[in-house]
C-alpha cells in the first residue's frame, strides 16, 4: 500500500515568508508525528497527534511553529516568518497508537532559507 | 532527559567485513528501541525494533543486541556490502512518553567495494 508522503519535497523561501508543508499519513495510522533534521544535527521530535489532537506542543522551537490534523488524516505543520535557523529536512511519521508499533517515515520536506 | 548517542560518528569499511554500531542512552526505562537506516534524499526506513523484554532481534544479515540495564545497544551487520552504505540511526521510545522516539545522531556507513 502508500507510504507516508509528503510535499513539497523542496522548498526555498525568503527569511520573513510563511511555509506550509504538508503531510499524508498511511491510511488508518492514528498517530502522526513531525520531527526537523538541522544539517549535521539529530533527528528531533517536535510535536505528535493522537487522532486530531496533539497533548503536548512543548517541542515545538517557537510560538513561530504551529500544526494541525484533519479527519485524522493530512496533516500541516506551518512556520511564520522563517528564519534561517528554520532550514532543515522535516520528516513525517505515522503508525498505530499501540506503543509498539513501527512507525513509518516519510521522505522529508527539505526547506531551505534564504 | 533521555539522551541517545551513537559511536562512531562515522565508519569506512572494505567490503566483506563485519562491523558493529554501538548506541548507548541514558535512561533505561525505555519501552522499546529501534534502528532505522537513512538514505541520502530518502526517509528513515525501520530495521529493527527490540521491546524492552527482549536481548536481541536479527533480521538477514543484521542483528541488533539490548542490554536495557547498561543503556547499550548494538547493531552487528555481517558480510557487509556497498549497498550497505547509509547513515543508521538509533532510537528509544521512552516509557510513559507516548510513541516520541528520541534519536541518536547516526552513524555514517560507507562500505568500499
């Protein structure tokens, strides 16, 4: 069946715009995560939904960033007035909300700020 | 706050050889703990997952080891291959932290024909 996919794959903006990137879960995974890849740096959790509700927005980096999910499907993760500390590669992940599940990758949103 | 690392930072192997990665963390009330592989331009692709009761899980030509008590995992990769070259990444779910994986920084594999 699908993967997780995500768009766009690339995007290059000005300091200052807003970014939307956009992710599609596997059908029927429950929960859905995002976590940003800064070059040279780990992989670093930013925020989870369960169904469409996300308990804790403690990792996201700044009021700046902000997510929502629909239908617990698609869900969106925008950044307001980039900066360029905001480049990096923004991973999707999916699964079942039984903890011993896999999740699922997707292959990334690569933003880059100018 | 768990913390994940992973030596070497980097790795560079002939062919044919077996090699092992080493990750530790620091809190060992983990639910479970994984091994992805990254590709450049691909996302991360599971490998192994390894439940908090279990010492160990193979999978072909890889397997990886948990001794949740010393905060250590390994992962053993046998006859190593080119196609093996990525960056593998080590991963914890912690216990009562819902399903947020906390990464290692990865270690960089490149096998040499």
């Amino acid at each position: 069946g699908a993967g997780v996919s995500q768009s766009p794959s690339n995007k290059v903006t000005e300091k200052g715009k807003d970014v939307e990137l956009r992710c599609d879960p596997i059908s029927g995974h429950t929960a859905l995560y995002w976590y940003r890849q800064r070059l040279g740096q780990g992989l670093e959790f930013l925020i989870y939904f369960q169904g469409n509700s996300a308990p804790d927005k403690s990792g996201l980096p700044s009021d700046r960033f902000s997510a929502e999910r629909t239908g617990e499907s698609v869900s969106t993760l925008t950044i307001q007035r980039t900066q360029q500390e905001d480049s990096a590669v923004y991973l999707c992940a999916s699964s079942f909300w039984e903890e011993a599940e896999t999740q699922y990758f997707g292959p990334g949103t690569r933003l880059l700020v100018l | 706050k768990q913390e994940v690392t992973q030596i070497p930072a980097a790795l560079s192997v002939p062919e044919g050889e077996n090699l092992v990665l080493n990750c530790s963390f620091t809190d060992s009330a983990i639910y479970n703990l994984q091994w992805f592989r990254q590709d450049p331009g691909k996302g991360l692709t599971s490998l192994l997952l390894i439940q908090s009761s279990q010492r160990e899980q193979t999978s072909g030509r890889l397997n990886a080891s948990l001794d949740k008590s010393s905060g250590r995992s390994t992962l053993y990769i046998a006859a190593s291959q080119p196609g093996d070259s990525a960056t593998y990444l080590c991963a914890v779910i912690d216990n009562n932290a819902g399903n947020m994986l906390t990464f290692g920084g990865g270690t960089r594999l490149m096998v040499k024909p």
